[in-house]
C-alpha cells in the first residue's frame, strides 16, 4: 500500500465515523500529517491513534468522504466491486433487462457506498456526474468497469461532471463521452416511452427519482382534469394522460415544454386533451380557481444549503397555500420536495401551514419518497432527499 496522508480526527469527534456515517466535516479534524490536495486518498483515525476509514480528501465543509471503514486501496479493483454489487442489487429489483423499462439509477453516492458518484442509466447509456475530485479523477476508471460489466448494454458513457465537481477546485471539469458516443436515446418507463437528453437541463436529463410516484399518479388521473406544475420533461403528463380529461403542462423554461410536448407526441400522437404553457408557477396558480382536479407541485430543490432554509420553507408554503386555494373541492394534490437540507417533518410543516393558512379541510392520503434504486444508507439520513405527499382536500 503506498504511504498516504493520515488524517486525525479531535477527540469525541469519531463518534459519527463510528456509527458510520461517511463523511467528515473539517471541524471534526485535529491533525492532518502531510498536504494532501484534492481528492487525495487518505487514512483516518482516531485520537488514540486506531484506524477508523479510508476516503477522498476535499477541502471544504465535508473534508472526506469515506469509501471503506477497512483500510484499503480504492483502485479501479475496489470500484469494480463496489459498481457490480450496485448493478447486482438493481438486478434483484428487476431493473436489468426488464422489457418496459431501461431507465434506472444505477449508482446512488453515499446510497451505494460510491460517495461523490452517480450514475444512471438510459437505454444503453450511462450518464455519469462525480461531486468530488476523489471520484472525478477515477472516471476513466469507472467508465471501464461500466463497459465490462454492462458488455453490450452499453453504447456509451457520458460524463456530465462539469456543474457538480466542487467549485473551489479550481478543476474545470469538462462534459465528454468516456467511451462510445450517442445523441439523445429513447428510453422505457413502465412502457411509457421518453426522450431523454443529458445535455440538457437539470440532473443527467430525467428525474428518474418520481417514477414510482408517476404510477402512483396514473391511478389517480381517471377522468380527471390535470394540472402538472414544474414539468420539465413531461414525465408525470405523460402518465396522467392515459386515462385524464385534460392534462396541463406548465414550467417556465421554454426548452423544457418542447420536451415535455415532444413526450406526449411520443405516446398519445397530436391528443388535444394535452396543452402546455410557457409560465411562471407561482402566477399561473393565481387565476386557476376550481379548474383542476388534481395538480401537482413538483418544484427545483428551493434550497441547497442550509442558510437559506427558512426562505425555501416560506417558498413550499407559499406554493402549496395557492394550489390548496385554487383546488376544485374534492381534488387531489401531489406536491414535493427534493432539497436534501429540507427534512420530511420541515416539509410537512410547511405544507401544514399552508392548509391552516386557506382553511380548508386537507387529508394525507400517502406518504412518498424516492424510488430503491436511490436507495438510502441508513446511516447516512442525508441520502433520503425526495419526500411528497398526496393530498385530499374538501
Ligand atoms: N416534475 C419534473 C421535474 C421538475 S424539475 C419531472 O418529473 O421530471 C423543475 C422544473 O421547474 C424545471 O423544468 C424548471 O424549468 C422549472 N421551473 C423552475 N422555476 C419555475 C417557475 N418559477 N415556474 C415554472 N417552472 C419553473
């Protein structure tokens, strides 16, 4: 093993290593014996010298991500292990071959012991995005081990890495295929068919994350007229227009209601009963009075760090207070949230305010999350991001 840079945490402060929980705040940190730059290996131990991790070094807030609570070399070998025992594991749930569907997430960060790494698969290609250098700089790597390990369910890999990598790095990463080369694939969810476009937009090009939520929808859009808010690509259009009245898209990024009308083209051809608008959420709920059924409020993450917590909870309670008003008496409301620093509780909070604040009478009808192939560490409560609730209101 080569002479690496051991890290010595304070005292008391090796209690979260010990319960496993895989990362390292600078504050934690007593003692760093040599310079380790950026996404360095290193060894961690404790004040009475006992070794605790091994993980990829950062200077920032979370200085080490853990990759192992043994010592080893995280070398493309250990990788190897770590990529085939998360594609084995989505083997268990049905998602490898699976006839209706070929758009997974293939690798969840901390979810899937691969902190820093994500990765999901479209129809053959894999789109990959690394938060820190530790993982950037092994992408060559990993894309190897997706070719041997995928064969020839894969076309090619893109690494998408550019907005995510850390960026004080002073590192500019750069959007490229690693290996073979595609433009925008078709893909299968639930045999609903979607184009999905890495190069474009949020993420690596699909909210994979609602689609269990989606199906959860579809068998509540039975003649109903529907109101899908924050669209993006269509996705939960497209499952409520199997059996809806009506279905309106609406999102503020011109690009992305293209998108969303070229899904519903893919599926149901020109059907009137699907029209889109280019708008802003918060105004187009304004003048919506007993229009809609059902409506969903599926909004970018409204904060991404925890300072500004307490102006994204307003933003929640504002949204859902507009679509609680407007609601048709009877109807049904998805809404959710996907900023990581937003708990489920504070999530709730906000959503119950908003009811009290309209006064109307509101009901839960089922509580939602994301999907296992994001699986959650359950040491690691962080990688538990996506909550929804459904809700009735008289
Ligand atoms: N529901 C989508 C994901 C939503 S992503 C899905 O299942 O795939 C968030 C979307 O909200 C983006 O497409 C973005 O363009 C849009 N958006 C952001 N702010 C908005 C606003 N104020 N009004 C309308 N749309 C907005």
């Amino acid at each position: 093993m080569t002479e690496r840079t051991k890290i010595i945490l304070k005292s008391g402060k090796d209690q979260s290593v010990k319960r496993y929980h895989p990362w390292i705040f600078s504050g934690a940190i007593k003692m760093i014996y040599g310079n380790p730059v950026e996404g360095d290996v290193v060894d961690l131990f404790d004040n009475e010298d006992n070794f605790l991790a091994t993980g990829h070094y950062q200077p920032g807030s979370i200085a080490v991500r853990i990759l192992s609570f043994e010592q080893v070399e995280p070398d493309i070998g250990f990788f190897y292990k770590r990529i085939s025992t998360a594609l084995d594991y989505r083997r268990s749930l049905g998602l490898i071959d699976n006839p209706g569907l070929n758009i997974f997430r293939l690798v969840h960060a901390e979810g899937d012991d691969l902190p820093g790494l994500i990765i999901d698969y479209y129809n053959g290609v894999a789109v990959m995005q690394t938060h820190s250098i530790g993982m950037y700089r092994m992408r060559k790597e990993i894309s190897e081990i997706l070719t041997q390990l995928l064969g020839d369910r894969l076309t090619a890999v893109y690494d998408k890495s550019e907005g995510t990598i850390p960026y004080m790095s002073g590192i500019k990463g750069v959007n490229e295929f690693l290996y073979g080369n595609s433009g925008p694939v078709t893909g299968l969810e639930y045999g609903y068919k979607f184009i999905v476009d890495w190069t474009f937009g949020q993420k690596t090009g699909f909210f994979i994350d609602q689609r269990e939520n989606r199906k959860l929808l579809e068998e509540y859009t039975n003649r109903k007229r529907v109101l899908n808010m924050f669209g993006y690509t269509g996705a939960f259009s497209v499952y409520a227009m199997k059996n809806a009245e009506l279905v309106h898209t609406v999102d503020s990024s011109a690009q992305a209601i293209e998108l969303a009308n070229e899904n519903i083209k893919l599926n149901f051809g020109d059907d009137k009963r699907h029209q889109s608008f280019n708008a802003d959420a918060f105004e187009f709920l304004n003048d919506i009075k007993g229009k809609y059924d059902l409506i969903i409020l599926d909004p970018p993450a409204f904060a991404k760090h925890n300072n500004v917590l307490a102006n994204a909870l307003q933003g929640y309670k504002r949204l859902n207070m507009k679509a609680i008003e407007q609601i048709k008496p009877g109807g049904i409301i998805f809404t959710f949230s996907c900023s990581q620093v937003v708990t489920k509780e504070n999530f709730r909070k906000s959503v119950f305010a908003a009811a009290a604040n309209t006064g109307r009478k509101v009901k839960i009808l089922h509580q939602m999350s994301q999907p296992p192939d994001h699986p959650v560490n359950i040491y690691h409560p962080e990688s538990e991001y996506l909550k929804g609730l459904v809700l009735y209101v008289e």
